[in-house]
C-alpha cells in the first residue's frame, strides 16, 4: 500500500463525511438563524424555542435524506472491501 493509496482512501473518506454531514449542517444552521431572528423580532429567549426546531428539522432531513446517505455509506465501504486485495499485493 502506498502513500498515494492511503491519501486517496482518506481523501474520499472525507469527500463522503462531507457529502453526509452537509444537509444536516446546512439544516441546523437555517433553523438556528430563523429561530433566532424569530426570538429577535418577539424578544423571546427560551432556550427549548431554538433546540426543539432543530432537532425536528434534522429528523426531517434524516427521513428524507437517509436513504441516500446510507445508499452512499454503503457504496464506500463496498468499494473499499473490494480493493482490499489490490491494496494488499
């Protein structure tokens, strides 16, 4: 196994952890800043008003979304058990 192996494994690992990770950031991050425009504009600062919207909004992206990400969880580590023999010799 070389470097460049190594550095293309890594390489797409974290390709796929940021593939899997961005809808639920991106999710979190728009719900954080409207409930927080929200508490803004009412001048309400209950700290359940900004945790309850997000994780029902990161439930919704795991419903919607978590077919694929497992689709592609899968698929890497398909790929990755299948060059195992190449990598080795």
């Amino acid at each position: 196994m070389t470097d460049a192996q190594v550095l293309d494994i890594m390489t797409q690992a974290m390709l796929l952890a940021t593939k899997l990770a961005g809808p639920l950031l991106i999710t979190a991050l728009v719900v954080g800043v409207m409930v927080s425009l929200l508490q803004t504009v009412t001048q309400i600062q209950e700290m359940t008003l900004s945790f309850v919207p997000k994780v029902i909004g990161l439930a919704v992206v795991l419903i919607v979304a978590g077919n694929w990400m497992l689709r592609e969880a899968v698929v890497f580590a398909e790929r990755l058990w299948a060059s195992i023999p190449t990598l080795v010799g």
